[in-house]
C-alpha cells in the first residue's frame, strides 16, 4: 500500500484528520486541509507514503515518482541523516549518505529512484545502476520509449528507459543540446549480443523520413498550408518544431517536393493545391 496511490473510502472525519479504508482493510489517515470538502462515505484518491515511524499517512498530492520509479528531485535540506528531497508531497524524501552516487547540496537536482528501505519506510537512492537492470528482453527494436537523463559518461549519457531498465546514449549520435535531468523520447535500438541497451534520439533515417513527411504534411493542413520553418532554419528551431535533425527534415521535405506536395519558397514552405 505504501509507496503508491490508491482509491480510498472516507470512514470518518475528526476534528483535523480524515480517516480512510482501503479495499483491504488498511486504515490511513489524511490532514483535513487536504481535501476540506469531502465527508464520509466519499471515495478520494491519494497517495500514501511512509510516516515517521513508518506508520502509513495519505495525502491528496501526487510526488514526482512512486515506489519503483525514477525522477529528477530538487535538494531541500542536508542534515546528519543525508539529504531531503522535494518530491512535490509535504513530507520531504530522504536521500540518505550510502545512497548517494556522489554529495549532493541544497538547490542541486539529482536523479534517484524510490526505494522501501528495511524499516518499511520510503527513501531514494541515486546509486541506480545497483538497483536497476540494464538489460531487458522486454523492449522491441525502434520501440519508442520515455527516457530520463541521469548520468553523465565518457562515452555518452546514461539514460532511465520507462522506470525499468538502464541504457545508453552515445555522445557521437547525439545531435541535440541535452542535460542530466531532462525527460525525453528515445527508442531502443537493436539489441546487443550481450543484451544490454543501447539507445537513440533518432529513428534510423530511412524510418524517419517516412514518417516525417506526414507530420510535415499534418503541420501544413493545421497551418493554412503554409510552413515558416524551411531548411534555412536552424537545427534547434526545427528539434523543437518535428523532434528531427535538420538533416531528417531535409531529407522528409525533399522527398514531399519530388512528389510535388509542397511549394518550396525563399521564406516558407506551402502546399501544393494545384496538384
């Protein structure tokens, strides 16, 4: 129950608390404050997370990550016990000193993952490659999955693959501006013999262009045909307009001005109505 959010019947409220049943029977209880409108009887749903003696508590607020996922967490305070995160509840997440990948200080952000230490009480740990596999056989070739940047390499960037496995991004494959604690969509490449994952922020280009020239072609239709972003533009600004190189997107608008679909200008592109 801990560590997750769930849908709980209020049994009763007191004073400044609500009580709350789950399915099962288990009993928590919620501040007032958190949900001020509801009354007995009324299902809510809340996340419960660890007390300080490891009694099961509730709140309406949902934290950045749940048991067994990954986030990137703000440093709030640094105390004897180790550091506290803010994971976006009341209650901040311990991070404690044998679970950090290096020290950690106030206003600093850093990738962990919620874990149930052995008092049954909610803690992270930045050590993700002890606790995470990386290796799968549960990923397909090209499958697109959500991706979080947390380690920076020699080779690349270390990367969390849907909260269940550890990859890697290549630095010479990287064609973009990313950072340690951004979240983005990448896609499994070919498994290797010895399975572990490799990654890419790019479909191979054959792949892309493919599917490129319809997302340009569903832009133009939502646009009134017409297209600002040309191949004089920027890599950046096309990244941050179709998620593609400027070489992809090259290649994609070729590919729909051979097949006379669009009209390519000094200052834009525009569909091709006539044809």
């Amino acid at each position: 129950m801990i560590g997750s959010s769930h849908k709980l019947k209020v049994s009763d409220i007191s004073l400044d608390t609500i009580h709350l049943c789950a399915m099962n029977g288990a009993i928590t209880t919620m501040p007032l404050s958190d949900a001020p409108d509801v009354k007995p009887g009324d299902i809510i749903s809340a996340f419960v997370y660890s007390g300080i003696n490891g009694e099961p508590l509730a709140t309406s607020q949902q934290p950045a990550a749940q048991l067994g996922e990954c986030a990137n967490m703000k440093v709030s305070s640094v105390t004897d016990a180790g550091a506290f995160l803010d994971w976006g509840i009341a209650k901040d997440l311990l991070l404690p000193y044998a679970e950090q990948r290096r020290p950690v200080e106030v206003g600093m952000r850093e990738s962990v993952l919620v874990y149930m230490d052995n008092s049954g009480r909610l803690a992270a740990t930045s050590k993700i490659d002890t606790r995470m596999p990386n290796t799968t056989l549960d990923f397909d070739p090209w499958q697109a999955v959500k991706l979080l940047v947390y380690q920076r390499t020699d080779m690349g960037f270390k990367a969390i693959v849907e909260n269940r496995a550890i990859g890697l991004l290549y630095k010479d494959e990287i064609f973009q501006p990313i950072k340690t604690g951004q979240t983005l969509t990448g896609y499994i490449k070919p498994l290797r013999d010895d399975g572990r994952l490799d990654l890419s922020l790019q479909l191979p280009s054959r792949t892309t262009s493919s599917a490129l020239t319809q997302v340009l072609l569903q832009y133009l239709h939502e646009h009134d045909g017409r297209m600002f972003i040309t191949d004089k533009s920027s890599p950046n600004e096309i990244y941050a307009a179709f998620n593609a190189s400027k070489k992809n997107f090259k290649r994609a608008l070729g590919q729909l001005y051979k097949q006379r679909k669009v009209i390519i200008e000094d200052d834009c592109v525009r569909l091709n109505t006539k044809d």
